[in-house]
C-alpha cells in the first residue's frame, strides 16, 4: 500500500499543470503569431549561413572517414589508381575506443555528487541526542531500567514500534528519512557508542545514486556513445536533456476475483537523447552553449510523427491539423546528398516534414508585444526564454522555458576546443593533409608497379618479315629480313619507384600520429621496433600517449559531464523533490579525467593509512568502522551491503576470536615432542645454563663481547714462545 501511495504522489507530481512542469502556454492572436514566426525564422536562417564554413569541414573529415574521394577531385586518364588508404577510419575509432573506455570503463558514469567543504543549511555531522525519548517508538514489553541501552532506539528483532512501519537498527539506521530529525543534534556525537551520521555526505551520495539509475534506465549510456563518436569525427558531440519521458512500468495486480490483470503506470522520468551534428543550429556568434542566445534543432518528421504532437503538453492541434493539410514541406540541404552512399537513389525526403524546435531568449518588452503574458515584476528590459516549435510557416507550441533554472536543454561538447568558434575539431580534421599524401604516394606507387612489373618492347619493325602477329608468348618465334643488322625486338623494364613512394607513406603516416596524438602502436600496428619490445618500454610509451586524451577527457569534463550532472540535479530538484526529500549543501563533479588514477591512488592511500591504523599507539585514535568505509567506496563498493554495524562487528569478533582459540588449543595439544625430556635430556634434569665464551655469543659467529686475546681459550693465532 505504501508503495502505490509513493507511485500515486508521484503521479500527480508529474502531470500537474504548472508552470514549473510544462511551461506557460502562450495565448495569442494569429497575426502576432506570425510576427513571432517571422522573428524565429530570421534568426534560423543567419544560424544558418553562420555554419556553412563548418558543414565544409564537416563533408571533407566525412570522405576521409569513408574512403571517399569528393567530387571536386579529378584524376588523369594517366592515373590508373583510385585507392584510398583509410588510415583515418582507424585513427577516428582508436579517439573514439579511448574515450568510451574512459566514459564507460569503470562500472559507473563518472559523474559525482558530493558535500562541500563547509556545507550550508545543513550540518556536517549530526548524534542522536539520548537525553531526550524519540517520539513515535513505544515499548510494547516493559524492560527493566537496569537493562535499558541507553542508545537503543529500536531494531529489527526487538519490540519497539516505530511510526509509518519504518525501523530502525542499532547503531545504523535503514531509512534516514524516518530517523526523527529533531532528535539529531548537530556535530559529531561525544560517545563513540551512540549512534552519527553525515547528513550533507549522505544526501550527496543518494542524489549521485539517483542520477546513475536514471541514466542507466533511461538507456543514456547508447545516445552517449553516439555522441562521442561525432565528437571523434567531426569535433563536437551534442547531447539533449535532461527531458521529460514517459515511461511505462509494466504492472501487474490482482483483481477481485484474485486473477492478476495488467494494469501499468505510466510515469514521467528524465531522458537524455543524442542529436546529430547536422540538425543543430547555434547561435553563430557564441562560442560554446552558455554564451548562445538561441539554438535551433531542425526535425525530419513524416505524417505519423507529426500526429503524435498532439499528445505532447500544449500543442495547438489546430496548428497541427493545418500543417498536415498544406503538405510536406521538407527541402533537403546540400549536405545531405553528399552524405547519401547511393547518390542515384529513391529521394528519401519525399512525404517529410521539417521541424524546427527553437530554444532562445527574447526581449522582454517584445514579449509583451507579441502576446505573451508576463508578470509585472518582469521589466521590460529583463529577458524571458522561449521554446517554440515551427513548422510550415506556422506556430505549433509556443512556451515559456519550463525549467528553473532558465537553461537551454542541449550540451555541446569539443574533442578539440577551438577557442574562436563554436564547434570544435576532430581526428580527422587533424589529419585531414597527411590522409591526402597518403593517398598521392599509394596511388603513384601502385601506378608505377603496374609499369614496372611487367617489360615494355621497343620494336623495329623495318628488321622484320611484314604482316606478322605482334602478340607475345612464350615461344613465339618473329620472322626478321636478311642482312639488316641490329636487334629488332628490345624489352624496356622501367624503374621500380615504389619503394620511395612507400617510404614517404610511412613517414606521413608517423606525422598522422603526431598530428591526431594516437599513436599507431596504441592501436595496434604490427611490427613496431625499439624500446617497444619490453613490456616497460610500451607502458612508459602508452602512458606518454595518455596524455594527449587526458585534454579531450578534460573537454568533456567541462562541456559534457558538468553540465550534464548539474542539469540531472536540477531536475530532480524541480520534480523529485518532494519524494526526495534531500536536503544538503550539494556539489557536482565531473570525474573523467581522474577515473584514470584518482581511485586508484585513493584507495591506495586509505590502505596504508589502514595499515598504520595497526600500530596500538595509534589505532585508539582512529574511527576504524568510517575508515574501512571510506575504503569500500573507493573501490565502488556499497558500504551497506558488506560491512557489518558496530554491534555485529563485535559478535563477528567473539566468534573469529573463539575459532582461534580453538585452533592454538589443538596444536599445543598436538606439539608433545618439544616437552622436556624428548630431546634426549632426563625428566626432571635441570637445565645447565649455556657458557657464552669469552665473545659472548655461545660459539656463534656474531654478537657483542671481548675479542680473546693470545694465551687465552678460543685464541686462534700461535702463541709466541716465552723467554726464559
């Protein structure tokens, strides 16, 4: 019951009809309307042309990905060859292998979510305060007062009751959320007896739990890929949300007759989602997302997908109803027959709609002007944003920006950040130049094996016997004429230069790895000398190479990680608060470049201090219990599930510590031979206390004492004779 209560609150949280879920729906009349269209499509069109320059480069690191020669390029009749060495295509996934093996090697994202150093609104430490009863726990048993614990609030086992069915367990306690707040007084508790808790560093830890499960259920992990590919390629990856989703939860209950009927839920839950490089439209003069004033994704929609709108929150079907009745209107962009493998095909845009989804900010006396309906506390000078969606000339949802914060739902992300433009550079940009010689010396050198692989004949025809076959084979005999001196059939072998051609192949081959920073040994390339025929002289390679994918990880950490982590919180605060009830002085982090080592050395660094943690003058200084916690969450282990409260710590010790006493029982038991008496000495017979010697060491060779000296015993050296 309390679960579907949970799910029922949870319901009407998420289609309640506000401005904080949805967006304000804008009324206005059709001729502002149109204004507003105009304004929009305006601005789409100088997004447009701000980008041509871009989509150039973007075709050019395309056809080298593909092993595609452009139109522009026109090969001699001379030119047998039209090969295409694609060195690139390897380079552009080895970026590509790097980056989702540092994004998704560990077993979770590194987004983290942690406490600042000084929290604020809540405290770093919290006790719970035993001079005052926690309300809401009665004894149903009596205890007599001489066997009261004084910091027993309850635990699975015993009789205390707690309210809303929740329970507690001494010394840790299973739901934070029940624990009674007013009875935890702030700072650390002191009796280490009594039960403490973090309350800023837990709430860090839920929130971060929160964002994981949402990404991994929501599939981000693949739009996240995608994403990171573009990035490899073309230089910039964008990703889009955290949106709204509506997702099903299969359920299935049991009606009155006791049959299980299938009843889901449809709940609304964040999503991210990948959008390609080619639909999207930033603001030409920003140079990243935080500086765009507007941003514009361009959708291909057919009929169906146009219908399903009018399902989405405050879409005017009207507007949807009139679009279908015009038509399609989609035009393709030049683009996009270049990007077509089959250029002789089906046009694939027939029967589509274009679809503009705009996000920008607008003035807001215009605003006013155009229809919108904005408080009076908002000055005609302050700025509103806007989401808009267009299509045909016409204005299908029209809202103001839905989330608080104000933020435009879309993070684009550089391989390589290029400070003066938006978009960013990619691997095969890099190499774009070294790609193209590769392929010149390729194609000469298999142009000049064809001509030198086989003999040329240099014929003189007046040598020899007129009206004779000149075709060539092995024992083919040519007629020549008497008495006209000279050979009449010479074979030429022209110069075999492919050997230079193949060297300069190589050499810029090795530029191609200095240009992009991948190495081809890290990719694995056969054959490579040197120092990396030892296993540490690859690995002082290979950690050399890491520096240069340590840049792009920071990019992402920056452009993509960040914002995406602060952007998950929140939403959760906006919509989940309620159910959260997560209270703290919070932080996000982006962990992608130190997910190479920084775990690593954390926990290496929490082991030795473990390891001094034995040293009896130093271990009652120590919390031992937060210590071996801390350690666990280092190696992304849940301290919950494998350690042990302090109370079942200590019982584990009593029976670790029975076990041993069993066992050095029976080997005492077993060890018989050493008592007095089985090395060949009478029972009874006291011991003679050994004769150290004159060195002190009893016979050995090492030890403290006086050197003997000549005439003395144990002396080794020949006494001299004594004179008369």
């Amino acid at each position: 019951m309390a679960e579907e209560e949970n799910i029922k609150s949870a319901d009407s949280l998420y289609y309640a009809d506000s401005k904080g879920e949805q967006g304000e729906k804008m009324s206005m009349e059709e001729s502002v309307a149109n204004r507003l269209v105009g304004v929009i499509d305006s601005r789409f069109k100088s997004a447009q042309r701000g980008r041509d320059f871009d989509e150039n480069r973007w075709i050019t690191s395309y056809h080298n990905y593909r092993g595609l020669y452009p139109k522009n390029v026109k090969f001699r009749e001379s030119e047998k060859s039209r090969v295409f060495v694609k060195v690139t295509k390897t380079k552009v996934l080895a970026a590509f292998g790097q980056l989702v093996d540092v994004i998704f090697g560990s077993n979770k994202l590194p987004i983290g979510i942690s406490e600042t150093k000084v929290p604020e609104g809540v405290a770093e430490y919290a006790h719970l305060d035993t001079a005052n009863p926690v309300p809401g726990i009665e004894t149903s048993v009596p205890v007599p007062e001489e066997e009261k614990d004084p910091f027993d609030v309850g635990y699975e086992g015993d009789d205390n009751v707690v309210d809303a069915g929740k329970t507690f367990k001494k010394g840790k306690v299973e739901d934070l959320d029940v624990v009674v707040r007013d009875q935890l007084s702030d700072g650390p508790t002191p009796n280490p007896k009594a039960f403490e808790v973090k309350p800023a560093q837990e709430a860090a830890r839920r929130m971060e739990k929160l964002i994981h499960d949402q990404i991994e259920e929501s599939h981000g992990s693949s739009e996240l890929r995608n994403a990171l590919f573009e990035s490899s390629l073309f230089g910039t990856g964008i990703i889009k949300g955290p949106f709204n989703f509506n997702k099903t939860l299969n359920r299935w209950n049991e009606n009155e007759s006791g049959d299980r009927e299938y009843s889901p839920v449809d709940v609304r839950v964040p999503r991210i989602e990948f959008v390609s490089i080619w639909d999207f439209f930033p603001d030409p003069h920003a140079t990243n997302i935080e500086e765009c004033e507007y941003v514009f994704h361009r959708h291909k929609m057919n009929r169906s997908q146009i219908r399903a709108l009018n399902k989405m929150p405050y879409f005017d079907k009207d507007a949807i109803r009139s679009v279908l009745l015009m038509g399609p209107n989609y035009n393709p962009q030049e683009y996009e027959t270049e990007l077509k493998d089959n250029k002789v095909s089906e046009d694939t845009t027939l029967g589509k709609y274009e679809v503009l989804e705009y996000w920008g900010v607008m003035d807001a006396e215009y605003a006013r002007e155009v229809g919108i309906e904005l408080s009076n506390t908002v000055d005609d000078l302050d700025e509103v944003q806007i989401n808009a969606w267009i299509c045909n000339g016409t204005l299908l949802r029209a809202v103001v920006n839905p989330f608080t914060p104000y933020r435009i739902p879309y993070h684009a992300f550089p391989y390589e950040r290029n400070p003066y433009s938006f978009f960013g550079i990619g691997v095969a940009e890099n190499m774009d130049d070294s790609q193209k010689i590769m392929n010149g010396h390729a194609r000469m050198a298999i142009d000049n094996l064809a001509l030198s692989g086989s003999l040329v004949f240099d014929v003189d025809e007046t040598a020899l016997v007129g009206g004779q076959n000149m075709e060539i084979y092995p024992g083919k005999v040519f007629r020549r004429q008497a008495g006209v001196p000279g050979t009449a059939i010479n074979g030429l072998k022209f110069p075999n230069t492919s050997t230079e051609n193949m060297m300069m192949f190589d050499r810029f081959r090795q530029l191609a790895d200095e240009q992009t920073g991948i190495p081809s040994y890290s990719h694995g390339q056969t054959g490579v000398q040197s120092m990396t025929r030892t296993a540490s002289g690859m690995s002082m390679l290979l950690g050399a190479a890491s520096l240069n994918i340590k840049t792009v990880i920071k990019n992402l950490d920056d452009f993509l990680l960040r914002p995406l982590g602060e952007a998950y919180f929140q939403w959760n605060m906006q919509f989940l608060d309620k159910l959260l009830n997560i209270e703290g002085d919070l932080e996000v982090k982006a962990t992608g470049t130190n997910s190479l080592m920084q775990k690593e050395v954390r926990s290496q660094r929490l082991t030795m201090f473990l390891q001094t943690a034995q040293n009896p003058a130093v271990a009652p200084f120590i919390k031992i219990n937060k210590l071996i916690g801390e350690l666990a969450h280092s190696l992304e282990l849940d301290p919950d599930e494998i350690l042990n409260d302090p109370e079942e710590a200590a019982l584990m010790a009593q029976i670790i510590g029975m076990q041993n006493a069993g066992q050095t029982t029976g080997t005492e038991a077993g060890n018989t031979n050493q008592q007095p008496g089985a090395m060949g000495t009478p029972e009874g017979t006291p011991e003679q206390p050994q004769e150290l010697g004159v060195t002190g060491t009893g016979g050995g060779n090492i030890g403290t004492g006086n050197v003997p000296q000549s005439g003395e015993n144990q002396f080794a050296g020949t006494p001299r004779a004594v004179e008369g």
